[in-house]
C-alpha cells in the first residue's frame, strides 16, 4: 500500500511539469557528459537510466578470468536512479544510486550443473554506493556558460571488490570537474550546441569528455567522446576506457523525457559495445510569486550641513499613497508597497525650500532618493536711490527707515542706500537734503527679493517737465504719457504737503487765443488723469494754460516748436 502511494504521490508531483533534461547522474547533462547549464528556475527532476553493455573474454582482465571460457561474454548492467533540484540558474544539487548486476553467457555443456553461474544465472548483484553532489553555473554574454561540479562517493565497501568490473566503477571520495557549454545556435541559429568537461575522479584518473548536441524539433541529437586518462596514458586515444557515444533524446511528451543511445568502446580496456536508456521526469515544485509592486525609501538632509531633518513626504500624482513623516534622527522615509511605474515625490521641512523628484519605480526593486534641501529664503533687502525729481541727478541724503528697528543711512555719492536682511512686509521711507523738501516713501520687501526705490526730492518753485504726448490740436492723454504721470503721483505721494500747478505751454504755429484753450484743456486732462486714475487729492492741483506765451526754445525750427509742446509740474509750496 505504501508503495502504491509514493507511486501516485509522484505522477501527481509531476502532472504540471516541464522537459528534464538529466544525464546518467541526474544534474543537466546528456550521458557522460555534464552540461555547463542547469534547469534552473526552482525545478526538481527524478531520472532513471538503464546500461547494458557486454565483454568478451578477450576482453577480461586476466585475474577476473576465473570461471570463463573464451566463448563466452560476460553481461553488465547498472540501474541508476537520480534526483536533481534546481533552484536557479547558478547552481543545481543531485544524487545518484542504483544497483549492479552481472552474468555470463550460457555454457555449451550443460551437464556442469555444479557450475550454474555459467549457465546464464546471475553471478552477483549490488548497490552502487551514494553520491551527492552539487554544480555551479556561471552564465556568460553570447551563449557561452562555466561551470563546475563536485561530487563525493559515500558508503563504499572494498570487500566488494566485484562491483565496478565491468559496470559503472564506483566513486570512493572526492571528484572534481570544470564544464564549459556554448550555444553556438545563439550566434546563428541551426548550429549546434558544444561541451567541454575536464575532471579528475576520485581514483586519481583524469576525465576529459566532449560533446556535439543538436536540437531538430521534438527531438535531440548528439554524440559525446569520453576518455579516461591514467597518469601513464600517453593521449586521450589510449585511455584506461574509451567512449564514442551517439544518442538521441525525445521530449514530445512532457514531463517525460526519455534518452536512447550505444557507447562503443574505442580501445581494449572498453566494453565493446554499451546500450543506454532512460526516462526523465520534472516538475517546478516552486514557482516564486511575480512582483508587481515596489518600494521607495530615502533620506532627508539640509544641504549645508547634512545634518537630517524631520520632514514631510508627499505623492502629489499618486492620491492613493499617503502622505508621511520623517524620521527625525536619521531623516529617512520608506513606503513599500508602490505600484511600479513613474511616481514623483516631494519633501518639504519647515525653514527650507520643498524639492519634488520623479522616480521609475520597478517592481520587485526599491528606489533609493536622498532630498537635500536648501534653506528657504525668509528675508528680502532694500536698495534704493536718491535723486533730484528735476534734473534725475544723484543727491546726498539721508534716509531713515521706519521699522521695529529703525535705522538711519547717508546715501553714497551716486545717491545709493541700502539696509540688509529685511523681514516681509512694507516699510515707510523718509529721505531729506538740505535745501529740498522732505520726502516720505513706502516700499514692500519680500522674502529673498531685492526692494529697488527710487525717490525723487523737490523743491519749492521747482518745474518738473513731464513727458506727456497728445496728437496734433488734440489733448487726449496718449498711452505713452502713463509713465510720467505715474512719476509725477509718486512725487506728489512722496511729498503729502505740497501743491503744485500743472501747466500746458504750447508752440507758436496758432493764434494765442487758440493756444490758450488747448494748453488750458491739456493741463485739464493732466489733473484729470492724476485725480481719477491716480488717486491725487484734487485740492492739491492746479491746472493752468500759458498758450504760447512762455516758450522752451525758439519756434523757428521743428525741433524748438516740440520742445514748445509740454506740461510742466511746478512745486507751489
């Protein structure tokens, strides 16, 4: 019953399997010649191969003749069982074993009945010992693999001195062996694929082994050259044995496997002639799960000093992950978890500029960020100029600054001032020279911006002549004079007590009595513009028209008469 169940156990571990292909020991091979390369990709496989081979008496080492006549043969088989895991590419572990039978041909003369092992009876019958062993695999670029194989015979018995004569020799101790395959159909396909092995067996015999194998469909062609080699040997050719075996493996029906070939033997020492065969099973008894996900962890560090901080991170185009925290002391941050694919994350700490960085995520692999923020600016500077509102040149002054720390400076000879290290908001400025009328102004600082006024000092009586465009007869405001309204509000703002007179002077080309109104109504339309769009107080204006009677430059000539043309802002008190 027992048996019954290990026999069902197994077809059931093996109904969803793929090809194996497994060679006399059980790892990836063919007979006698080991593959480079392994299952791989967590597959198990059981093999089992069967190996009759015959020597004639001829053929018989001379202290083994006892008992044989030159007619006769003697018959060898092995039966050799194996298994074979392969958890990955890189390396696969096995185990072999099996059982030794030997007999003769039937003597001609059967009346010698006390001698019934020379009839065709069995003469003996034996374990081969156990022998694990394990293969590293080291794939290369263009279809070429190394590797190696190790492998210890245990639970040799020399009192069995009959076992091996002729069958599989039996393996007492250490066995060491380098592979090489290369694939020579990756390079172009319908070429075959090449091994090379070169070992040395625990009898201190060195192996050397070559193989040609050819895939065609559902089947597999091959042929392997095996030389046993003692140190006396003078080539490969006059080895202790000496295989050539060709053989031919099907895979139509997975899991199954099943191998066929012959050895001839190439020297005397060589059975003349071997049949092989076996059957191969294999499953993928675990296959990891795929991943579809992955992760992203990191640090978060000031950037001047390295120090870490505590932070947050966000994922602003992913809402399904959570926003989360730093750890303070290291400043690191890991989600897992991500699903792969592009993903930005940003970090931000308070006191320091946020840093966004988009990221591939892949599954199975974990992205690693490091965020070095930079501080963030909180402060913002004032650099301004003084100047006579008049003439545009430079003054010297002095300009104090109203604040929570007030502070006072000279302006430089070019009529620069500055205070450093400002705070967001607006400050008033006052500026004053002698001889001009103090001046207050206000300016907005911002963080990490760079505040640039320019204040204008007037005096009483001054004229200021304002850049102000009409057409020709016309006193519509042009859009070119906006700037030099503005100019003028800011004096007017900058300096709340004074009055002044907007006066319009035209050229000499009309009547005086034509002048006069259109100078009176440009300067109108100058106070307009001031008190409605500028917000001016108009108790603080007084418009008036001079027509032509107070010319810049003289009317002869073009470039007089538009000099003529102008509205000029004159300081009343």
């Amino acid at each position: 019953m027992k048996r019954v169940f290990v026999i069902v156990a197994t077809v059931c571990l093996f109904a969803v399997a793929a090809n194996a292909y497994s060679g006399i020991w059980g790892d990836r091979g063919l007979f006698r010649v080991q593959d480079a390369r392994t299952e791989g990709d967590w597959q198990l496989s059981l093999s089992f191969h069967a190996l009759h081979r015959s020597t004639s008496f001829a053929n018989v080492p001379e202290q083994w003749r006892m008992g044989y006549r030159p007619d006769m043969t003697v018959y060898t088989e092995d039966f050799v069982g194996a298994v074979d895991v392969s958890p990955m590419k890189y390396f696969e572990l096995f185990y072999w074993t099996g059982g030794l039978k030997e007999y003769s041909s039937r003597h001609p003369d059967s009346s010698a009945r006390s001698m019934a092992w020379l009839k065709g009876y069995e003469v003996f019958g034996d374990w081969h010992n156990s022998v694990p062993g394990v293969k590293l695999s080291l794939p290369l670029p263009r279809g070429v693999t190394l590797g190696a194989l190790v492998a210890y015979g245990t639970g040799y018995d020399p009192s069995g001195w009959r076992w091996g004569r002729f069958g599989i020799p039996p393996i007492d101790g250490l066995v060491l062996s380098g592979l090489g395959t290369v694939v020579l159909s990756d390079a172009k396909p319908g070429l075959p694929t090449v091994h090379v092995n070169v070992g040395r067996l625990s009898s201190g015999t060195v192996s050397l082994a070559a193989a040609v194998e050819r895939e065609i469909g559902k089947f597999d062609v091959f042929a392997e050259f095996v030389s046993e080699l003692n140190s006396d040997d003078s080539s490969p050719w006059a080895g202790d044995k000496v295989y050539l075996s060709p053989g031919v493996r099907f895979h139509q029906l997975p899991p199954v496997t099943f191998d066929l070939g012959a050895s001839i033997g190439l020297n005397k020492a060589t059975p003349a002639f071997e049949m092989v065969a076996g059957v191969s099973m294999a499953t993928t008894f675990y296959k990891p799960s795929i991943p579809t996900m992955g992760a992203i962890m990191g640090r978060v560090v000031d950037a001047g000093s390295g120090a870490p901080l505590a932070a947050s991170v966000a994922f602003p185009d992913a809402p399904e992950l959570a926003a989360m925290k730093t750890d303070a002391r290291e400043g690191a941050f890991r989600l897992a978890k991500v699903k792969a694919g592009p993903v930005t994350v940003v970090a931000s700490a308070r006191g320091f500029k946020s840093k966004s960085l988009p990221v591939e995520v892949k599954a199975g692999k974990t992205v690693q960020l490091e965020f070095r923020l930079e501080e963030s600016v909180t402060v913002g500077t004032i650099s301004g100029t003084v100047i006579d509102a008049s003439s545009g040149k430079p003054l010297k002054a002095t300009i104090e600054l109203a604040a929570d720390k007030p502070g006072t400076v000279q302006t430089g000879s070019d009529g620069s001032f500055g205070f450093r290290n400002m705070a967001p908001g607006e400050y008033a400025l006052s500026a004053s020279c002698p001889g001009y009328l103090k001046a207050t102004s206000t300016v907005t600082v911002e963080a990490g911006q760079t505040a640039r006024p320019k204040i204008g000092l007037v005096k009483r009586g001054m004229e200021i002549t304002m850049k102000v465009f009409f057409d020709v007869d016309k006193w519509d405001l042009k859009p070119e004079s906006h700037k030099a309204l503005e100019d003028a509000a800011r004096i007017l703002t900058e300096n709340p007590e004074i009055k002044v007179e907007i006066q319009g002077h035209t050229d000499s080309t009309e009547s005086q009595a034509y002048n006069q109104r259109l100078s009176e109504r440009r300067a109108q339309a100058v106070v307009d513009y001031l008190v409605q769009t500028l917000k001016i107080d108009p108790a603080r204006l007084e418009p008036k028209g001079f027509g032509k009677m107070r010319p810049a430059a003289p009317n002869g000539t073009e470039e007089g008469r538009a000099l003529n043309r102008r509205v000029e802002f004159v300081i009343l008190k």
